[in-house]
C-alpha cells in the first residue's frame, strides 16, 4: 500500500515529466526496482533521498516529511534560506537519516 512520501514522489515525477521507473532509475544510477519500491514508499537512503529530491526538484521536506510546499528552494521567510542537504557534515546526515526512519516507521 501506497504511503503519502510515495504519492508525493509520484508527484512529483509528473511534475518533472517522468512517467516511467526507468527514466528515473537511469537518472539516478539504481534499479528500477528501487524506484518502484520508494513509489510505494519504501526505504531509501539518505544519498537516494538528496539525488532523487535534486533531479526532481522538490523540497526535501515536502517530499520525506509532507511539510511545506513542493519547490526546491522556495523561500521560508525573510531571510530564511532552505539548507542543502550536502553542506550538512556525514555525522549529521547521519543523525538526520535515522531520524526519518524513525519517523517514516511511525506512519
């Protein structure tokens, strides 16, 4: 069964113009299983979350978290600017990693 990160990566594949598995799992160098997998919202890893978020797009915390709105870097605030998931050091990717399995295991 669907989760709502699995729609919302479906989302956004239309958005972006990709309809098939394979299109994305050539973009982003894996099978087109995993794809398939995250479409019903399967594990992912933290580097598969960043790529798939920079190819297609899309916030972060829209499409792990279902927070905000869809576009990559849009604007929070005045002067409040999204942090790239890459200037974060590995302990912390790390820590954030865990945190959203946690919180993807909670529904």
């Amino acid at each position: 069964m669907p989760t709502d990160r699995g729609r919302r990566i479906r989302t956004a594949m239309s958005r972006r113009g990709v309809g098939k598995h394979c299109v994305l799992a050539a973009a982003l160098g894996v099978t087109e299983g995993a794809v398939s997998r995250w479409c019903q919202g399967g594990p992912m890893s933290l580097a598969n979350a960043i790529a798939l978020c920079e190819y297609l797009e899309v916030s972060a915390d829209w499409l792990l978290l279902g927070r905000g709105g869809i576009e990559a870097g849009a604007r929070r605030g005045v002067d409040s600017e999204p942090l790239p998931l890459r200037a974060l050091s590995e302990s912390t990717r790390r820590h954030l990693s865990l945190l959203l399995r946690e919180l993807d295991s909670r529904g």
